[in-house]
C-alpha cells in the first residue's frame, strides 16, 4: 500500500524554518505511519494477553508478642545422671517394642484387649514376662508387691479390679497366675529391687484375715537371695513427688499401672524411670528397719 503523506508548511513560518524542523516533523510522521499500518494489516484482531494467576496470599502474621511453637521430630534424650552407673537399653532401640507387638508371650500393647478377656489371661501373659526378666527394679507405693502376694490377697486385690473393669469374674484363674510369678525369685541369678511404700502394708485389702498372713510373708521374703526390698516411711523426706507404681524389666522396658490399665513404655522415658527409682530408694530403709516397719504393721492389724 502507498502512503502518500502532506506536509504543510505554515505561510506565516519564518524562512528557513522548514530546513531547520523538517527532520524532526518527518521523523514524527513516520512513526505516525507505523502505528497505523500496523493497527490496520493482517487479520486486524488484536491478540488478548494470557490471564495471570493471581497471587498467592501469604499466611497472617501471628499477633505480637506471640510465640511459635516447633514440633519435636526426634526424641529428647532424658540421660541418667552421672553417679547412676547402672545399665540402661539403648532409648531409640525400636526392635524391642516390635518384637513385643508381634509375639503373643509378650504383652505389650495387648493389655486392653487381654483384660477385656479376663484376669486369667492378664495375669498368664504377665507371668511371660516375669518368666523372662533377669534384672527387676519397682515401686509399689499403695499395695503389696505382685511376686510377693499371698493367695488370698492376690484374691481380693484382682475382685477389685474385675468389679471396677466390668470383666469376666476369672478371679481364681488370675490369683493362681499371679502368685506363680513367686518361684522366679532367687533362680538363675535373677535381682530384685523392690520398693514399698508404708502405705501399702496399711492397705486394707480383704480384712485382718486377710493382711495378717501376707504381712508374715512379707517378713519372710526379706531374706530370699537376691531380691532387695525397701520400704519407704510415710513421714520420710522424699527426693521426688509420688507417682503411680512401675516396674522396669531388664532395664529397657517399664510397666506401669493405675486405674486406666496396664501401660508398656520402651521410648526414651525409660531412663525417667530409672531415676524416679534411684530417687525413691534415698528415702527408703532396708534390713531391720525395713523389718520394724512391717511388724508394727503387722502388730496394729
């Protein structure tokens, strides 16, 4: 196409001002011829630009002063303290849990499902462990010691425990498995620490009947080879607030029991346990004065 463009130059111009503006007006004008030829050739559409995404909003900033809390991914590590010398499984060693999940002998995560069944298989199953544990160490600050338990008292305790739970009333079947467990006491170099706290030779569980003779053989026990048993005074100083009884087999596994059931703990509270134990036995006595403790016990019945 031919553009034939005019360019009037003003009469009333001055002379010579053509020659001194005529580069820039027709510079002027060739950009003006550009834009049109552009606009007016090919199909004549203009091509719409490409919708952007809108921006992602960015997440609120807390309120001043607050504070962010960071999730954990690892464990903290609860060390013993120096002067605790004794032996602890390794915190992060998972294979004992899962072996305990997979073979039926070790309880385990099972205790609920194994109550809901009755005493009888509770107690079987905890006899297992017992069975296999060689290095012991526990606090029973309200009842006597399970390995220690008369007939009758394991009788009456595990009554309690059926009435409250609401499950089969196996209770023979339990007290019979419990009391087993006292034949591993003083075989094949198994250890014993048995903390007690003075309450539990107060309990009343089923009567003088009752406590009379387990008080007795409790008397008895404290001459078994290689069980350690303390009793803790009700009055005595204590180097850490009370909690619920445990036991801690072999080091790297704890049991711990109250009202909600059974609880097996192998994860990196074990060592808390250790010196929750180590704190308690400060406060506990030994040997005759362990002994004086139990026969005023016994006396007072």
């Amino acid at each position: 196409m031919d553009v034939k463009y005019l360019i009037a130059v003003p009469e009333t111009a001055e002379a010579g001002w053509w020659e001194r503006n005529k580069t820039f007006v027709c510079t002027i004008a060739g950009l003006a011829a550009g834009l049109w030829l552009a606009g007016s050739c090919g199909s004549g559409a203009v091509t719409p630009a490409a919708p952007q995404a809108p921006p992602r909003p960015r997440p609120p900033r807390p309120p001043p002063g607050s504070r962010t809390r960071t999730r954990h991914l690892t464990p903290r590590r609860h060390p013993i303290p120096s002067d605790d010398t004794r032996p602890v499984g390794p915190p992060d060693d998972h294979t004992h849990v899962e072996e305990n999940m997979s073979n039926p002998t070790h309880p385990g995560t099972a205790w609920p499902a194994l109550l809901k069944q009755g005493t009888g298989p509770t107690q079987a199953a905890f006899r297992t462990l017992v069975a296999q544990t060689h290095h012991y160490r526990g606090y029973s600050p309200d009842l006597i010691w399970g390995n220690l338990q008369t007939r009758d008292y394991a009788t009456e305790v595990l009554r309690l425990v059926v009435d409250l739970h609401e499950i089969p009333r196996d209770i023979e079947a339990g007290a019979a498995e419990r009391v087993a467990r006292a034949q591993y006491l003083g075989r094949d170099g198994r250890t014993y620490h048995v903390l007690l706290g003075e309450q539990a030779l107060l309990t009343g569980i089923g009567g003088a009947a009752v406590m009379r003779p387990q008080l007795e053989h409790l008397l008895d026990a404290l001459s078994v080879p290689g069980l350690v048993l303390g009793v803790i005074p009700a009055r005595a100083r204590l180097a850490v607030y009370p909690g619920d009884g445990f036991g801690i087999f072999d080091n790297n596994r704890v049991e711990v029991e109250g009202y909600r059931g059974g609880e097996t703990i192998t994860d990196h509270r074990v060592p808390l346990f250790h010196r929750a134990h180590a704190r308690l036995a400060e406060s506990a006595v030994y040997g005759d004065d362990a002994r004086a403790l139990i026969t005023a016990a016994l006396i007072n019945t």
